[in-house]
C-alpha cells in the first residue's frame, strides 16, 4: 500500500525533545510532563510549593504598564532631550508580544486640548494610526518614517512622467523624466541644494515652490503643508503640473 506520506517526511530526523522522551515513555512510573499531558494532575511537591509561595507572601503581580526602572528611563529621556519632567507613573510600555496589538481605536478616540501624538515604528503600525487620526484637526499627530511612504494608486496617477522644473534664482530649467529625480537632475547641474536621505524621510531638500504643482511623496511635510503647496521634497515628489518654478 502507497504511505500517504510524502517521501521527504521519512528523512526527517527527531528532536532532542523526542529523543529525550522515547527514552522514557516506556518506563514504569515515570511522569511524562515533556509534551504537556493535559489531564495530568499537578505532582503533589509542586502544589506544596505553589501553596508555601503563596503563604509566605512570595505572590507576584507582573508590571502591567513597563517594569518601572525601564519607565523611570524612559522619564528621565524625555527629561532630557526635551526638558519636560513627566512622572514615570503616566509611561506605559506596551510590549505586543505580551500584551497584543494596540487598541488603537480606543486610545485614539478623540484627541484632548493638549494631546499631541509622536509616533514611528513599522508601516502598518504608522498607517493603522494615521488612519485612526484621520478626523483629527491638523498639527496633533506626528509620525516619523525611516523609509518613504508607497504613494497610492490615486498619488502615482496624478504625477506627470515627465515636466520641466525651472530654478528661478539660478536662472536654469531642466526637463524631468519619469527615471529621474528632481533633486538628483538639481545636483548633478550644481544647483545648491542638499539631500540627504533621498528617501522623503528627513526634510533636508525641502525646497520653496514659486509657481506650479507638486505631487507631494515625501513622509515630513503635514498634510496642511501638503495642501499648500508652497514647499516641497525634490528628491521623491513629482509634479502635477508641466512647469514647477522652484527657489534655487
Ligand atoms: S533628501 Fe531627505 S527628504 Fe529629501
């Protein structure tokens, strides 16, 4: 009769756990805890000891909120970059393999006089947030990116392949195409501008725009600052329209 295993399956080779354990399943009164027998009743020292623990008030409640020399930490860093004194009391750490994801929809509610929410960490933890912020006013939610934000489908059809970018100070215009950045073709013509991450995440390019429309792909500028229109980050936003006239 065909096995209905797969071939591969028989040359898999035990673990130390089964190894250990085939070397006693057979023997009379051993107590096979390794595999976590269920309907095994607690071993009678074990209770004991649970019983004295208790008894001698050795009882152990988990920090639910941080243990507190990692809150107190916490505290004295925001002390001291940004001069502000918190009690350790009102930080919580919330670690996600211990105490699950985040009830954002409940801690997001609706923002306070003085809320203001600096986030960063991973890309659906930032968008999970922003979207849970979304009917908040402007200015209270600040996320912080390390790489840039994928632009929708909506974001990469309204940016034209190819427009011309004229730097007005400099007296120079170059013609952007699709493969190009704007800040790249700037630096490669010497004009002054500086980049740094090249990735929209740390605002170093951010250059004035004179006239024109700039499709905004960077993670700094707000979305008031996006709306407006009056600055942009040439190292991944594009442009709506075919002339963007820029401070340089
Ligand atoms: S170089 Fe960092 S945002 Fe443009």
């Amino acid at each position: 009769m065909k096995s209905p295993f797969r071939p591969i399956l028989g040359q898999l080779y035990p673990n130390r756990i089964v190894e250990v354990a085939s070397l006693g399943l057979d023997r009379p009164g051993l107590i096979p805890l390794w595999f976590g027998e269920s309907d095994l009743v607690t071993p009678k020292f074990i209770r004991d000891a649970a019983v004295k623990a208790l008894d001698d008030g050795k009882t152990f409640y988990t920090w639910a909120r941080g243990i507190p020399e990692l809150r107190e930490a916490l505290a004295a860093f925001h002390q001291r970059t940004v001069g502000i004194t918190i009690d350790p009391e009102r930080v919580t750490v919330w670690p996600q393999d211990e105490r699950g994801i985040l009830d954002l929809e409940s801690l997001f509610k609706d923002p306070e006089d003085n809320t203001l929410v600096y986030c960063c960490g991973p890309e659906a933890l930032l968008s999970a947030v922003e979207q849970q912020c979304a009917h908040w006013p402007t200015g209270i939610l600040h996320i912080e990116r390390f790489a840039a934000k994928a632009p929708t489908v909506e974001e990469a059809a309204e940016a034209l392949e190819q427009f011309e970018v004229v730097c007005q100070r400099s007296g120079v215009s170059f013609e952007i195409t699709s493969d190009q950045s704007i800040l790249e073709v700037l630096e490669e013509a010497g004009i002054p501008i500086l980049g740094s991450c090249y990735e929209g995440v740390c605002g170093t390019c951010e250059a004035k725009v004179l006239d024109g429309i700039p499709v905004h792909r960077d993670s700094v500028l707000a979305d008031a600052e996006k709306a407006a229109g009056e600055v942009m980050l040439p190292c991944v936003s594009r442009s709506r329209t075919e002339r963007l006239v820029l401070d340089l």
